[in-house]
C-alpha cells in the first residue's frame, strides 16, 4: 500500500501542474462593430473558422488548436467573400461542434450584410 500512495503523491500533483501550465486565454474579440455614417450594401456573405480541443478524454481536453482565433477567421473569411467589404452589419454567429478520434472541433459560422464605408 505505501508504494500505491507515493505513486499518487507524484502523479497526482503532476497532472494538477500540467493541467495548469497547459490552459489558455484569449482577447475578447467584438464581432459586431458601429457601422460607419455612409455606407454602401455589398450583399450577404458567411465565413466559417475552426478550432479543436485534443487529445485524452472527453472531460480531459486541454489542448487547443486554433481554438481561440476562430471567430476572428470567421469574420475574415466572410469578408474575403466581399471584394472592398469594410465590415458587417446584421450579423449572426452560429457554432457547431463535431467529435473526430481524440477531440472535438469548434466551426464557428458568422453571416451577414457586407458593406462599405463611403467616405
């Protein structure tokens, strides 16, 4: 019995330490910016970024991957969609999460009105 418990005194403390050292943050991101006094409709667009929680198990994903950058890509990719779009107005987020072998990804899905300022 003493070897089981030292062995739990060194793994326990270990994965609490990895857990903690392996966390991460994010800015906060505004997706939905004032819209400009003048400016020009474009038409309706949508863009898509993913990210993924891995490896272990269901309760134990802690690392990210592209995680904390997906709706920034999601809003670029939507405005790539329109060529000269400054920004979007009516927009809508939508996200969407699938398992694959050792995590799951996040799809994020921002729509809306590209448009562009007019100076």
């Amino acid at each position: 019995m003493p070897q089981h418990r030292s062995f739990l005194s060194i793994i326990l403390p270990l994965a609490v330490l990895c857990t903690a050292l392996s966390s991460c943050s994010s800015e906060l991101h505004t997706i939905y910016k004032t819209p400009p006094a003048k400016y020009e409709k474009l038409g309706r667009v949508s863009g898509t970024g993913t990210g993924s929680l891995g490896i272990v198990g269901t309760v134990y994903y802690v690392i990210p991957m592209g995680l904390n950058s997906r709706v920034e890509r999601a809003y670029a990719d939507a405005l790539s969609k329109a060529p000269g779009a400054t920004s979007l107005i009516d927009v809508t987020y939508e996200e969407s999460w699938y398992w694959w072998l050792i995590g799951t990804a996040r799809k994020v899905t921002i729509s809306g009105e590209a448009i562009k300022e007019i100076k």
